[in-house]
C-alpha cells in the first residue's frame, strides 16, 4: 500500500499533482472491474489539501469529459436533477449523493434527513462544532448492493477569523473508492459547489478542501488514455480554464438538463434559475 499526501493552492494544481503521484508511486492492485488482459491499477491511499479551492483559473482542461458535462453533474450533486432515476430494482442507479445528503433514508423513520440542513443549523449553532457531518453510506444496505456509494462523508466546521480576516467554512471530503483520472476532479468541482452553497446559507466565505481517498486509483484499461493526457500536460503551459470562459458551455449543459422530457417540474424550475444565473436565457 502507498499513500501520498498533495497540497496545493488550487483545484487543478491540486488534481493533476495527485493523479501524476498516483501514476508515478501507485502501487499496483486487481480490481472488480478488470477485464482479461487488463494490467492492474494504481492505487494510493491520499490526502489532497486545497488551501484556495475558489481560485481562478479553476478548471483542468484535461479532465475526462467536457464543461457542459460538469455542469450536469454539478446539478446531480447539487439539486438532485437525476434523483428519479433511482430504480435499483429496475437495474437503474442504486442512489445518487445528492439523495444520500439532502433526503437520507433510515429504517423505520417516516421522513428522509435533509442533513445539509441539519449541518448548517448545528454550524449557525455552534460554528467550530466538530459533530457537523453529513454521511452516504448505508450499512444496512451498502454492503451487498452491485454498486456501492464511493463517498463516504463530508465534515464541515467554520474557521473563525482574527482581525480583518473573515470567517471561512472549510470542508473535509471522505471518499472510500475515487477514480482518480475519470472521476476526481469533476468530484472535487461538484464538492467544493456544495461547499460554496452551506457557506452562503451561513453568511460567511468558502474557505480550504481537504479530500481524502482509501483508494485513488488510475484503472489499468485507461493506461493508454492517461498516457495521452500526460502527453498533454508536458506539451501545453495553458492548462487551465477560468469559470468565465466556461460560463457558456456550463449553459449548454443546463440547456442539455432542460430538453431532457422526463426532468421532473421542480428540478426545471431551478435549472431555469440556474441559466439565469449564468446570464443566458432560453430552455425548454
């Protein structure tokens, strides 16, 4: 086992410092999704500390996917716009962590728990609490389901500020199973989103990210892409998009959300809302 420990000031430098870590002293493990002839992953256990997660430029231009797919996913973690896609019994999603988080589901309670809005309360409460958490995992389900939540827990606790320095609300992140090249960094957008959002309902600045993995791993069937994608980083200086050049094509994904004919009518009102916080107009 390996472990590697990034700190770095912004969210790309801090991405594609841990991925190239993971490449270069990963140790290498057989996965549950390995196909013949696939090598075996790399594999480090890994702390990544952002110390300025709002700084700009703040996008990778690298990672797997493209803006509008961030936007979408964005919107999964953050509103829940695919929530109803939940249909484990059909062979559909198994759960969504925007469910897990804003409507907790406990045997024999009645009513989900929206634990965002437990944290903010406890955090209004008691701003430097050490209890204000919000859990994914589900033992009395978790442990035998064909695809188990990979977040685990977000722990959230405002640092309090001396002198001209404001408050700020910081965010640890624990992940049990991180795809570190197809995965991390649009988790690591989509979290830090949800850190901005408690901060603003708590009148006070997003301040550092701590994201913790048990295992960040490179798959061995990507090898070739990964290849390709440090190809990229050694040849290109401009690495990095600002949020306002992604700004239109973040709307192009809203607009992708809003033709979608079974987006339920609550989710659409605030992807609407959403558009019009990007400064476009329009959608279906």
């Amino acid at each position: 086992m390996k472990s590697i420990h990034v700190e770095a000031r912004t969210l790309p430098e801090a991405w594609e410092t841990a991925v190239r870590r993971c490449w270069q002293e990963g140790a290498r493990f057989r996965t549950q999704y390995d196909k013949p002839g696939d090598p075996p992953s790399r594999d480090v256990a890994c702390l990544i500390h952002v110390k300025e997660p709002f700084a700009e430029p703040r996008i990778h231009k690298g990672f797997p996917g493209g803006l509008d797919d961030l936007e979408v996913y964005r919107a999964e973690v953050l509103y829940g716009v695919h929530d109803h896609w939940i249909a484990p019994e059909e062979g559909k999603w198994e759960y969504t962590y925007h469910e897990r988080l804003f409507a907790y589901k406990v045997p024999g309670l009645k009513k989900p728990i929206d634990q965002v809005a437990e944290v903010v309360k406890m955090l209004r409460r008691t701003p430097y609490t050490r209890r204000a958490q919000a859990v994914t995992w589900q033992a009395w389900n978790d442990l035998g389901v064909r695809d188990p939540a990979c977040l685990q827990r977000m722990w959230l606790r405002v640092e309090q500020g001396e002198g001209p320095r404001a408050d700020r609300l910081n965010l640890v992140v624990h992940v049990r199973s991180n795809d570190a090249f197809k995965a991390a960094f649009m988790n690591m957008f989509a979290f830090t989103e949800l850190q901005r959002q408690v901060a603003a309902k708590l009148g006070v600045a997003p301040g550092e990210y701590l994201h913790i993995a048990d295992s960040f791993h490179i798959y061995g069937s990507y090898f070739a892409e990964f290849e390709g994608f440090l190809g990229m980083i050694e040849r290109r200086p401009d690495r990095c998009f600002t949020g306002e050049f992604a700004r239109p094509v973040f709307a192009d994904g809203v607009r992708r959300l809003l033709a979608e004919k079974d987006l339920p009518p609550a989710k659409r009102r605030i992807m609407k809302r959403r558009l019009a916080e990007l400064g476009e107009a329009g959608g279906a």
